[in-house]
C-alpha cells in the first residue's frame, strides 16, 4: 500500500531524530560513475539532451544531466560485467522531481527505486543477487514523463566484477569460390558470437566459427574476425586475403513453375526459385510493374485478366522472361464480413455501454440490435445508449458493401436506477503485522467510522512460491498487541456491526509473482487458510513492484497471456468461487498499473517501455463481475495524462477526479480504440488517499478531497477538469492507513464520515 519505510522515516523526522548513515567504501565497478569523463560508457536516449554539467553535482566536477522529452524518459545506461549467483549494491545521488535508479537483467528480480528532491541531492540504493546464468546486469538512471531535468552522479555498483570481453579469436583461415568467401576460426573463451569484418568494414556476424560472406564484389579483399559478449568486442584477429570473382558470373536461369491467383483487388504470384538469382522482376501485360527478392509478389492492378511473365536478376544481367500465366481481378463478388465476436455490456447508471471483438473480413461498419431492433450503426467497436431501468438483450452484426454478416451472440444487461448517494463507505488499512511510527492500533480500537478493514499485510514466503503468510505483529515490536484469541473475536464484533474485515496482500514488501499454476493453487489454498483461521470476509489485492507485468505480445485486454496475470486471475476467480456471492474482493493497484495504460501498455510494439504500464487494466476487466471496490492509490505517482489529455499531478482536487474519471467513464488502451477498458459501476469504485501529510506522497487536504467528490458525485464544484459524467454512486474513500489516521488526530476519518454521511 503506502512506503513502510518512507512512513518509519517521516515518524523519526517528526520525533526530530534523524541520523545519517556513512556508507562503507564501495568496490564500485560501474564505468565513469561520476560522470567526469562526460558521457563515456553511457548510452542515453536519442532526444534527452543528455550531457555532462559542472553545476550542480554531488562529488567531483561533473555530473549527467538529462530532460525527459513526451514519451522519452531520458533514460541513461550501461551494462556491466558481473559474477553469477553474487550479491550487489547499486546506489547513486541524483537530484530532480521524480528521479529512478535502476537495474535490469539480474537473472532474478530487478530492482528499481525513486525520489522527488528537485532542490538537492538524495541518495538512491537497491541491493540485488544475480542468477546463476547472469554475466552481466544493465544500470540505469532516468527522469519521468512531463517532468524537467534531473542530475545523476556517484553512481555506484557494488560487488565482484565480471568477465570482460571475450579473447581475439585465432586461426583464422579461409577460402573462396567465384562469388563467395568461406571463413574458419578457432572459438573465442566467452564469446557469445563474432563480427566479420572485409577491407576494415563489418560485413556481417556469426554464432558459430565459420562464415560465408556471399556479397562480396569480385577482387582481392582482407579479413578479420573479432568476438563479442555481453560486455563487448574484442579486438580484430590476425587478416587473411581472400580472392573472390576470378570466374565469369553468369546470368541466372529464368524462373519456372509460374502460378498465379486472383481476387477482387489482387493478383498474388508464385514462382520456383532460380539459381544465382538475387531478386526478381514482375511483368503484367509486357510492362515491369515490380520486383522482388522473394519468390512470391503480390500486384493490384485494375479489374480485368491479366498476362504475367516473371525474370531473374543478378550482377551479371537479367534472364529471359518465365512462361505467361493468365489472372483475372475483380470478377468475383466479395463475401461479407465475418460476425463479431467477444460482445460484453455493462450498465453505468441509465448508461449502457458495449464493446466487442474487430470483425475480420474487411467490415465499414456494425449494427447494433437491441432485441429485434437495429438501435445503431458504428464504425467502432463500441456503442452506448442509456435508458430506464430494466433488462436488454444485445447483438451486434458486421456489414461492408457485399452485405451484413449474421449477428452475434447475444448478451443480456440490466439497467437499474442509480444507487443512492447515502451508504457511502471509508476503507483503512490497519498495521496488523508490523509497528512503525504511527503505533499499533488492537483491533478492538479501530474507530467506528470505518466501513472497511483490510489487515496489512499478508506476504509470501518468497516472490514465486504464492505461499502467502499472515504473521501478527510481535511483542518486542508491538508491547500492546493482542492475542490471537482476542483479535478474532474482536474481528466478529466488527463483523456484527456491519464492518467487512479483508487481508491485504502485497504492499510494498509482499512481491507476489504467480509464475506457474503451482504457485498459484498455492496461493489459493495459503490465503483460504488465513481466511479461514481469522473468520475473514474476503480479500483485498494490493500488488505492487514487479508483481504484475505484460509480456511483449500481450495486448489483448480480454485474452491476456502472460503467466502473472493469468495466474491471478484463476486464483481470484477459485477463491470468489469457493467462498460464494458474500465473498468481498477488492484492489488497491497504483495509477503506473491503471491510468498510465491511457498512453502505455506493457513494453509497448518496440519493447522499450516498461512493462508494469497498465499490468493491473486485464486483471480488473476479468474480475469486473465479482469486484466490490477499486480503490487506485492516487498517490505516490507521477504525473498521469488524463482524458483530457493534460498531465495531471497528484495533491489537489483535478487529479482525483481526472484519475477517477478514467475509471468511471473507461478509455482506449495505449490509444488503441478497438482495445477499451470498459467502465466501472460507481458503486464498484472509490478515491485512494493517504491520511496525513506523513503516510505518503500526495496528501490532499481534507477541502480539496471533497471538493472532488462533490464534482465526481454531484457535478458541482469542479475545477479545470470536468469529467465525463455525474456518478452518484460513488462509494467512497480509501486510506493509507488507520494508524496514520489516528497519530493524526482523525482528521480523516471523522471529517470525511461526518461528510459521506450528509450526502442524502
């Protein structure tokens, strides 16, 4: 949920203790830590601006400094040999708004850490373990979107070096043929693969020992052959002169085996190879409309039959033209689209909103049926209309000028009257497992006002096991703890007052990945027995880190791929299954793993970005129909572009409701309109906060907090940012945490009770 750490810090600064560790002497085997020989062994994004300051800096007389441009975070890196199965430290000073300190390919679970210190420089540090494969891991520094220039320097990396580059290969020997030249080498200790260079130039690279080189002109030409890891590329070898071209080149054959098929629009070709050939040209109708260094071409003439003769292309010239093939375009009438598949509706007050899956065969548009009723036409894959309460019947068919597929399959939704603005809920978390500043609070203690308790936290034996333990705070941490006898039963005191009582997993100690669906029946079978010891209620999902990622590839809202989310979501939907329609579920995500999957969505078509983007959005989607509350943290977060499309920046009234919004109203995937994340109920829905300026970044004060649901739930009082639409609904708010709440003074939750409870 909220930073323990960063909440035990701020309590020690209140307390006006705080003492500053001098940290050991780094074996640091990072390259130009402190940036004094400008960017060297750094590789920066191409539009950061990247370069080398004098002012200001930490140690020294450099440090980088770098802007975050749009959707570049200005990254920095470099990758550096380390030893397998061996433990670093990687820690720098940087300076800015939000600034990560990073590193990625450890083999075992990478680290990342943040800071926002814009005045001065503030030490960031992340320990890690490689794997037993890893040679080497990549660093990095980076700002975040929307934010100015950051500082970076010191950094260090702490532990064994690693191999370097690999050994210059040896041996090297080779031979050649009329139009190619065939290297030999003896293999290079640590090479992963090797460059082959040609009168000084790269000309290509192998993984094995040999190489053809089969573009090299006719003449006398020199050879070298360097190897190369992860770390680099040794120097070239000893040269070898190899004479290629001594022979005439002779033209190629001409192509056989012609064939050729056609549809509305095309005319797709197929031929045999040609020996010596290195492209071909395509003639229709006796005039060269194209090549290709393929066998296959496809051409898009205009209606009618077609004659198409086909040659082979090499140095030496141009064979004789293939036999003619015959192809007729454009008499065949084309089909209609395919039906639409994948069709969900979901009821947002009077609204009713659908989406569904893209029709392949080409469509222009859909129609929309209610019943036996066309209600619609779109061009998208979505439509929405609202009415009064009761019980519709969906389908949804393609058409484009061929004619209009058969509908779809049907789905039903019920429309109900909006729920009542009365019944509106507080959600605190409460320190049962460990004591930081803000004191342990027994179970029986916790104030009337809260609707919610979600115990924090259970967390897993290991990252992978889905082993999850629920361990109470201990006597030497926590002297006025409970028993265990003691906590249950003031567990169903709570209970027979109409209070839901929930464990927490995750938070930001309990990394749970559910790799394999071994860890995950683990998981399913470990928290039904906390649930089942303590009389629980149900449980709250509250991953965070590196639980959830998206594998490249993984695009699909409805159908994701990767084993974390898919994992999670069968051990979600076992565990509502096995506990029934009373079990409550709910999440408490943090906007990089919801909102930022507006413009990101996992690493993205490059595989640059990071992956966490959006990781939570399929995880929702899946377990919409049995969620009781989403309450995303808005808080400890970086600017999120909203609806509107304006970055958004947390502590005031515009990002709540920006942020909720989001939800409320739903939104294109990474801007991709045929991948939408429908919307929420308002009921299912709730604004996350921390309960004083100490439990967490962004702290809103108790004025701009209802400011912004007045605007979310009534329409009144909004700021700049206007939303979408009135969500009577909404049920409420969430925070981190009831202990905070109460070194505070309540402030929370009695002024935030006394308000939901006025709005009749």
């Amino acid at each position: 949920m909220n930073l323990r750490k960063l909440a035990t810090a701020a309590a020690l600064a209140i307390g006006g203790t705080m003492l500053a560790a001098t940290p050991a002497s780094a074996a640091n085997i990072a390259n130009n830590p402190g940036f004094e020989d400008g960017l060297s062994g750094w590789t920066c994004t191409a539009s950061s601006g990247a370069t080398a300051v004098s002012s200001p800096v930490h140690g020294g007389s450099k440090a980088l400094q770098a802007t975050p441009q749009g959707a570049d975070t200005a990254r920095c890196q470099q990758t550096v040999p380390v030893k397998p199965s061996s433990s670093y430290t990687l820690s720098g000073w940087v300076r800015g708004g939000y600034v990560f300190l990073g590193v990625t390919g450890t083999g075992t679970t990478d680290q990342s850490t943040w800071t926002s210190s814009p005045s001065a420089y503030s030490q960031l540090t992340r320990t890690f373990t490689t794997g037993a494969s890893t040679n080497s891991v990549t660093v990095y520094v980076n700002g975040w979107y929307g934010q100015g220039a950051y500082q970076a320097d010191d950094i260090v990396l702490d532990g064994p070096p690693g191999a370097g580059a690999p050994a210059v290969p040896t041996n090297v020997t080779g031979s050649s043929t009329p139009s190619t030249a065939t290297l030999k080498w003896s293999a290079s200790e640590g090479a992963t693969s090797y460059n082959v260079y040609r009168d000084g130039n790269k000309v290509g690279s192998a993984t094995t020992t040999t190489y053809t080189d089969l573009g090299a002109p006719a003449g006398s030409h020199v050879y070298q052959v360097t190897a190369v890891n992860a770390v680099g590329e040794s120097a070239k070898s000893a040269s070898v002169t190899l004479v290629v071209g001594n022979d005439t080149p002779q033209v190629p054959a001409t192509p056989t085996g012609l064939t050729g098929t056609g549809s509305v629009t095309t005319a797709t070709l197929k031929w045999n190879a040609s020996e010596g050939a290195t492209s071909y040209n395509v003639y229709r109708d006796g005039a060269k409309v194209g090549s290709a260094t393929t066998t296959t071409y496809a051409d898009s003439p205009q209606p009618g039959n077609h004659n198409y003769q086909v040659s082979a292309v090499n140095s030496a010239g141009e064979s004789a033209r293939s036999a003619t093939v015959s192809v007729t375009v454009g008499n065949d009438t084309p089909p209609p689209p395919a039906t639409p598949t994948g069709l969900t509706a979901t009821a947002n007050g009077g609204t009713v909103t659908l989406s569904w899956s893209p029709a392949s065969g080409n469509p222009t548009g859909y129609n929309v049926y209610r019943g036996n009723t066309k209600v619609g036409t779109t061009t998208t894959t979505g439509f929405s209309e609202t009415l009064p309460a009761g019980t519709y019947a969906y389908r949804v068919s393609a058409f484009n000028p061929a004619g209009e597929s058969s509908k779809s399959g049907e789905v039903s939704v019920t429309v109900g009257d909006s729920p009542p603005p009365g019944n509106k809920v507080l959600v605190g978390y409460l320190h049962a497992s460990f004591a930081n500043g803000s004191g342990y609070v027994r179970m029986a203690d916790v104030p009337k006002e809260w609707n919610f308790i979600n115990l924090s936290f259970g967390e897993p034996t290991s990252v992978t096991s889905g082993d999850i333990r629920f361990v109470r705070c201990p006597v030497a941490e926590c002297p006025s703890v409970e028993s265990d006898a003691d906590f249950i039963a003031a567990i169903k005191a709570k209970q027979a007052q109409g209070k839901k009582v929930l464990i927490s997993i995750g938070g930001q100690n309990g990394q749970v990945q559910l790799t394999t669906t071994a860890a995950r029946d683990k998981f399913v079978e470990s928290v039904s027995a906390i649930i089942d010891k303590y009389g629980l209620d149900g449980l709250d999902v509250d991953f965070e880190g590196h639980s959830l990622y998206l594998n490249a590839g993984d695009t699909n809202l409805a159908s994701p791929t990767t084993p974390v989310v898919v994992n999670l979501i069968s051990a979600l939907k076992t565990l509502k299954a096995k506990y029934g329609a009373n079990f409550v579920l709910t999440m408490a995500p943090e906007t990089f793993f919801v909102q930022l999957g507006y413009q990101f969505y996992g690493p993205g078509a490059s595989g640059s970005a990071d992956p966490r983007a959006g990781s939570y959005l399929p995880v929702i989607h899946a377990l919409r129909n049995d969620l009781t509350l989403l309450h995303v943290q808005d808080y400890n977060s970086g600017p999120i572009t909203g609806l509107d499309n304006q970055y958004h920046t947390m502590g005031n009234a515009d990002f709540h409701v920006a942020m909720t919004d989001m939800l409320l109203a739903g939104f294109p995937i990474a801007g991709n309109p045929n991948n939408v994340f429908p919307a929420l109920r308002p009921e299912q829905v709730a604004i996350g906060l921390p309960a004083a300026q100490y439990a967490g970044n962004g702290y809103t004060s108790v004025a701009e907090v209802q400011k912004a649901f007045d605007c979310l739930s009534k329409g009144t009082n909004c700021g700049s940012y206007k939303p979408k639409g009135v969500y009577r609904g909404l049920r409420g708010l969430m925070t981190w945490s009831i202990n905070w709440d109460k070194y505070n003074n309540f402030e929370f939750s009695r002024n935030h009770r006394a308000y939901l409870d006025a709005l009749s």
